[in-house]
C-alpha cells in the first residue's frame, strides 16, 4: 500500500506527496478521523467533535504554545521543580509531573475554542490538530 509512506512524508514532510491524490489524503484523514472517534468513544465516551479548518488548527495551536510559554506559568513550573517533593522523585516522575502540569495549562487556553475544560475537550482539541 502507498498511504504508510505517504502518510509518513505529510507527518515529517508537512507537504503533499508528489504521490498522494486528493483521495489518498482524503482517505489518509478520514481513517484517522475514524481511529481518533474510537479512541474517544472508548475512554472517555465522547465523540470525536468538530474538525478544525487549517487557520482555526494554527490559532489553537499558536494559544496552547503562548500558553506554556507564559511567564507565570513557567514560574510556576519552576517553583515546582525545585519544591521538596520534587528532590524525592527520579527522572519519570519528574517528567510526568511536568506533563500533568502542561496538559493542565493546555486544558485551560482551549476553553475559548469551544472545547471543554475537562480530559474529554482536551482529547477532542488534540485529535482536532491531527
């Protein structure tokens, strides 16, 4: 099959493959789509939502990365690396408690996009962007 490659130029190319038809990409997004609805469904039970047009996917996108590069936010994150708790967890830890904190912020700046605040919005915004 021709869509694993040209699935894999559009991921790392961000173009159109010379060999990818309309119907390639067309099929490429729908299968995605489909895959993101199932995921959805089955842990949070909620569907996949709205798609996003491509200025709408650099708006969200452009706000979740403001977000994480506000100056109280990454105080916080500072503060919190080097709190007493911190020193008592090794690297994984550490990382997932950054994450937590990142997906916290992301959950908050995509309010205003019409997604939920909850797990349920942020998976939605995610599987949006894809």
């Amino acid at each position: 099959s021709t869509a694993v490659p040209v699935f894999l130029e559009l991921l790392l190319g961000g173009r159109k493959s010379e060999g990818a038809d309309e119907s390639t990409v067309k099929q490429l997004r729908e299968d995605g789509r489909a895959r993101w609805s199932v995921l959805l469904q089955n842990a949070f039970g909620c569907d996949v939502g709205r798609q996003l047009d491509l200025a709408e996917a650099r708006q969200l996108t452009t706000a979740m990365v403001d977000g994480l590069q506000d100056p109280t936010f990454q105080a916080k994150v500072s503060d919190f690396m080097r709190g007493e708790m911190m020193a008592a967890l090794g690297t994984l830890e550490k990382q997932q408690a950054v994450t937590r904190l990142m997906i916290l912020k992301q959950k908050e700046v995509i309010v205003p996009f019409g997604y939920a605040s909850a797990d349920e919005g942020y998976a939605q915004a995610q599987a949006a962007l894809q």
